[in-house]
C-alpha cells in the first residue's frame, strides 16, 4: 500500500488514479503552511527606524539576524518655488511605511525574537511581531476574506459591504457581544476544520454551561498555563482545554475553550478575573452553533435595518446631478462638463477608499472673481431665500481652491532664512516633506521653498487679518470672553496637532507667529525654524525681545549678546510656557509682562500709533530674573480681570519646573472645559 501512495505522488500524468474499494479516491490538497524559512514580520515601526538601528535593537538580545529590510514607500515629490515665477519638483528620498521582514540564521533565533521583543519600544512606538507568511499563502488569505460577500450597492459599484461593515466603528451597546460572537463562531470553524468533527459530549457541555470561551490569551501560553490558572491550585476540575489554532500558519490566534465539570464551576470563574503573562484574560460563556447562527442572523437584520449597507453613503452620489439638456437649457458645453465630472465621480468611487461626505458640497465652474466670503455669503443668502432661520445655519468651511496659475496672484508669507547658502541635503529634504505633509485648519499651511542662495525662505499661506499681536493692539476690535476663548482654543488645537506629529514642537511661540485668517480662524506659523537652522550648521538668533515668551529652561542655553539672543534649544514643555505667556496676553491685550512697571518712565514707549517696543534695559532685567530665581518672576494677572480657571490655566504652564507643566493634550480638555465643554 505504502508503495502504492509513493507512486501516486510521481509527477507522471500517464498514471491513473488509485482506486480504492472500487471508487476513485481523489487526492487531497496539503493547505497547512509550515514554518521552512525563519522570517518574521515588523509592524507598528516608527517611520524614522532605519534598517540598521532595526538590527541594533534585535542584536542586543543576543540573536544572529541573516537581513533586515524596511518596506518603504515610492518616491515624493515637493514643489519648489524660484525667483517667484518658476516652480523646481525635487525627487524626495524613500520613506518607510511602517513595517519590515527579519529574517533569522535559525528557527530558535526567530522563535525567540517573538518571545523577547513582541511588545518593545524602539524609538517611543511598540514593535508587533509575528510569523511572516509565504505571499501565496498570505493571498489565498486575503482572497478568501475578500470574496466573503462582494455585493452591488445603490450606486451600481462594486463593493465589499462586509468589510466596510467591519471597519465602522458601531457605537452600540452590544458592538462588543457581537465580536464575542464573531470570535467565537471563527473558532469553532477553526477548531472543526482542524479535528473535522465535534463529539456530542462538546456540544453537551456547552448547552449545560459548563464551557468558557476565553480571549486576549498571550500568543505563548500553553494549555497547561491555562489549566493551571483556572484550576485555581486543583480546586476546580477542567477535563478540556484547548488552544485555537489557525489552520494555516499553525499558530494561536490569542483565544481558547474551558472545559469545566460543572455549570457552577464555569459561573464562579466568570464572575472573577484573571491575568495570563501580563495579560488581562476575558472571559463569555461559549455559545453554541445554533445560537451563533440565531445571533448572526438578529445581527445581520439589525444592521440592515440600521445602515442599510451603505457605509460610503453612495445614495448621495445622485443628489444635485443634472444630466437632462432640457433642463440646462440646451447648453450642449455645459452637459459635457457635468458628464465629464459625472465620470470621474464614478471611477473615484470604484475605489472602496473613497466614499461621500453628508457634510461637504464641491462647486465646480465658480466664476474667477469669486473669493472665500463671496462664496460664503452666497450660500447664505441663498439659504436666507428658503427661509432657513440663521441660527440653524452652520457653515463650518468655505473654501474656493485656486490653481497654480490663479495661486501666483495670491498673497503668501514670506519667512526669511539668515543661513547663507542653502544646501539641500537628505535631511533637510526629509524636514521638508514634514513640512509639507503637515495639515490641520489651525496650523498655517507651509506653500515651498524659496530658492536663493543669499536668502533662501519659507513660504506660508497669508493671513488676511494680521497676527494674534495685531488683533490685539487694534482697539476697534471688541474681544469678549468668547472671542477670546475662541482664539486660544484654535491655538491650542494647533498645538496639539504640532506636539503629536513628526516636528514634535513649534520652538520659537509667540502672539506674532500666530495669524487670523479672513474667517477669524487662528493658524499656528513660523514653526519649526529652529530644526532648519541646526541642520543647515547656522545659528538661530532672534530679538532680545522674543526672550519673554521663551521658558525659562531654554533662557540659561541661550547666548545673549547686546539685543541678540542664540536660542540652542527648544521643547514641547517649552512651547506650553510660551502658551501660557500668550493667554496673559489675550486676558490683558497687553505684550508680555506687561503690569510690571519697572522704569520711571514707563514699560512702553510709542514710535506711533499701531507699533511699540519694548526698552532694551527692562528686557534685560525682566529675562536676568527669569533666568536666576529666585525670586520667581512671572505676569501679573488679577482675579478681577479675568476668571478664576483661566488664570489657574496660565499659571501651570509657567511652571518652573518643565515636566511639571501640562501638555497640549491635557490643555485642550482643560480649555475646552472653560466654555462649558462645548
């Protein structure tokens, strides 16, 4: 017989098939996927782990890697302005997207490095490891979830609902039974493909109760681990105990079945909590196969009752569509246009990425003349027409986009580099691209790069309204409590948004570097300078008088000659002192430390009447205090003047102590908490 099966193997196609009590036994496919080549795959990495520093960390634990390699992204590209008529497209340099392949002289040293490094930090971002599977095994994978359920939404487009399903977000209160569920009924197809059948002394136990499901199990614990733990030292009976492996990479998937001896045993062990390896184990009542079909199937008629499979909302796609002649009064160009836009719309939507915004509108065929605030007032004077009263009309956005060449009349923000010939080398590149991948509404939107080689700059959008100083000298401009809570509450939101991306901080934060849009919308700008002056081996020297915003911690490294200052360095903590030096100045509407009075004549003097400087000698005396306390010198702020929480605020980010200070993320809840959480 054992012959007989050798030659069945032979890749002779002149054999015929064996036959086996007189039928034809077909032969079946080996699908399980065993580990031959030690590889593993990286995910969660910082984009800034380069290959090498990817090896270090792995070589520390003593493992011979074979080759490290970092997937990484196509190349960018950023637009460079020069001599303000022409534009220059620089290739960018590759940037990894997140994720590598390791691969191991031996089977225990990739085994090993799962068991070691799963879970540790390199560069502040925790490294997720598993098995790298084959790329045909992996796309079987992809294909068999992929073709679970691909249906025609309203729109005529294809699209897989089931995924988009999975990817929603549920605010229901039973989204979390539901992935119990889906666990549970994965598990149980698992566990039958794997023993291809399920005695009925399993599915006794699971009617009388007496079987836990158990999730969020460390992927190296055994089944002796688990029986150990809920045993409890031999007090409760567990006459099964099994690990839900996945049929293909023959690894756990991070759940299991507790078989226990009674229906109380199960309910007392419910009822507590358990922790496997660091891990906090939770624990259902296993279900099941009927009542996991009667579940998925209430699920699924739930869901179609609620969402109607329309995740993208695609039956928007129709809405403002006119493709009739008769009704464009027989402009033949004007159909064409909206039948060309029609086609892109759909093309765009093929892609399951894409979907359609219940709150956004595009405009396309806008007359050139028409700016942001005709454009706005034409849409509220149309909604006035409708009779729709004010108070519901809530315009968030209005935005006409320009093109390049109607882009070259606009106004821009010119920041000057003091740093000689510019050289623009892969770093400088990189912090580039940061740059122009930077967006949020509150921080102002970097344009390019001025190529000169006496004056190289930075080009911003503009903003219409001046800087968050200007506002504040114009007393024409009433600011009340709301209006300034409004300003700050843009500028932290900014902030936030600056101290959590790749820059990490702003460096040099002042009333200046903050401008108003022409819809009253402050913008964050002028940041990160002092990372381009380091990398380009040029001093970062500002006015005397910037000092005042500037923490104290960053004072003692700086240089101070005459009226100049050297800033050497710069932090997060030292932006949210900055913060705190700029509310005194919105609560007061006077520049920093303002209610001092430390000269005979005065702390101000006027050149005329939009401008004032501060003198030079108070400066240096104000910053000499701030520099060597004590005493601790800080603003003047009084309770008459301005609510309690506002100035308990202020006076955490002036902390003397930098870590003691709060972050932009703890602000944001804070002053948000200032105008009634709204």
């Amino acid at each position: 017989m054992k012959s007989k099966e050798k030659d069945s193997k032979s890749p002779d196609k002149s054999l015929k098939p064996i036959k086996k009590n007189g039928k034809v036994e077909k032969k079946k496919k080996k699908e399980n996927f065993e580990v031959h080549i030690p590889r593993i795959i990286v995910r969660n990495l910082n984009f800034k782990v380069n290959e090498d520093q990817l090896k270090k960390a792995f070589e520390k634990s003593s493992i011979a890697i074979s080759n490290v390699s970092i997937v990484k992204k196509g190349q960018l590209i950023l637009v460079v302005f020069r001599n303000k008529k022409k534009q220059l497209f620089i290739h960018l340099d590759e940037q990894s997207k997140g994720f590598g392949f390791i691969t191991f002289d031996k089977l225990e040293d990739a085994q090993k490095a799962i068991q070691t490094m799963n879970g540790q930090k390199i560069f502040g971002r925790p490294m997720a490891l598993d098995w790298s599977l084959p790329k045909n095994v992996y796309e079987k994978m992809q294909k068999k979830e992929s073709s679970a359920s691909i249906q025609n939404d309203s729109y005529g487009i294809q699209s897989n609902i089931q995924q988009e399903q999975k990817e929603n977000k549920q605010e229901d209160e039973d989204e979390e039974e539901n992935i119990i569920e889906d666990e549970q009924e994965d598990s149980i197809e698992d566990e039958e493909e794997t023993s291809k059948t399920r005695t009925n002394e399993s599915s006794r136990d699971v009617r009388e109760h007496r079987t836990l499901f158990v999730r969020n199990v460390p992927f190296d614990a055994t089944e002796d681990d688990l029986k150990n733990i809920f045993s409890s030292n031999g007090q409760h009976s567990i006459p099964s105990c099994r690990l839900v492996i996945d049929p293909i990479s023959k690894h756990p998937r991070g759940s299991a079945f507790i078989q226990f001896a009674s229906s109380d045993e199960a309910q007392n062990c419910l009822n507590l909590s358990y922790t496997l390896h660091g891990q906090e184990l939770q624990l259902d009542m296993a279900l099941g196969r009927d009542e996991l079909v009667k579940a998925k199937e209430l699920r699924d008629k739930k869901k179609e009752n609620t969402i109607k499979h329309d995740q993208r909302n695609l039956s928007l796609a129709n809405y403002g569509v006119i493709l009739n002649l008769n009704e464009l009064d027989g402009n033949e160009t004007d159909l064409k246009k909206r039948q060309n836009l029609e086609d892109i719309k759909k093309q765009k939507l093929k892609d399951p990425l894409y979907f359609i915004s219940p709150t956004r509108l595009t405009m396309h065929n806008l007359p050139k003349n028409i700016d942001d605030d005709k454009l706005r007032k034409i849409i509220i004077d149309t909604l006035k027409k409708d009779k729709i009263p004010m108070k519901d009309i809530i315009l968030k956005e209005c935005r006409v986009m320009k093109t390049n060449k109607d882009a070259k009349k606009s106004l821009v923000e010119v920041k000057k580099l003091h740093i000689g010939p510019l050289s623009l080398r892969t770093k400088v590149m990189r912090e580039l691209r940061q740059l122009k991948d930077l967006r949020h509404e509150n921080v102002n939107t970097f344009i390019g790069l001025f190529i000169d080689q006496n004056a190289p700059a930075l080009i911003y959008e503009y903003g219409h309204r001046g800087s968050l100083e200007d506002i504040l000298k114009k007393e024409e401009i009433k600011l009340d409590w709301n209006f300034k809570w409004s300003m700050l509450n843009d500028l932290v939101r900014g902030m936030r948004y600056l101290s959590n991306s790749p820059i990490r901080c702003h460096g040099n934060l002042k009333s200046r570097n903050c401008i108003v849009d022409s819809r009253w919308v402050l913008k964050v700008t002028d940041y990160h300078l002092n990372e381009m002056y380091s990398l380009q081996n040029a001093p970062r020297q500002v006015d005397i008088t910037d000092l005042l915003w500037m923490s104290p911690e960053h004072i003692r490294t700086s240089i101070i000659k005459n009226d100049v200052a050297t800033v050497m360095t710069s932090s997060a903590a030292g932006d949210v002192y900055s913060f705190g030096i700029i509310m005194q100045e919105v609560i007061l509407r006077g520049p920093p430390f303002c209610m001092l009075d430390l000269t005979p004549q005065g702390f101000f003097f006027f050149i005329n009447k939009n401008d004032y400087y501060i003198l030079s000698s108070v400066n240096i005396e104000i910053i000499a205090k701030i520099k060597k306390p004590p005493p601790l010198l800080r603003p003047s702020v009084s309770k008459q003047v301005a609510p309690p929480e506002y100035i308990n605020s202020m006076k955490q980010c002036w902390a003397e102590q930098a870590e003691t200070r709060p972050s932009f993320n703890d602000l944001a809840q804070s002053i948000k908490l200032l105008n009634g959480g709204k």
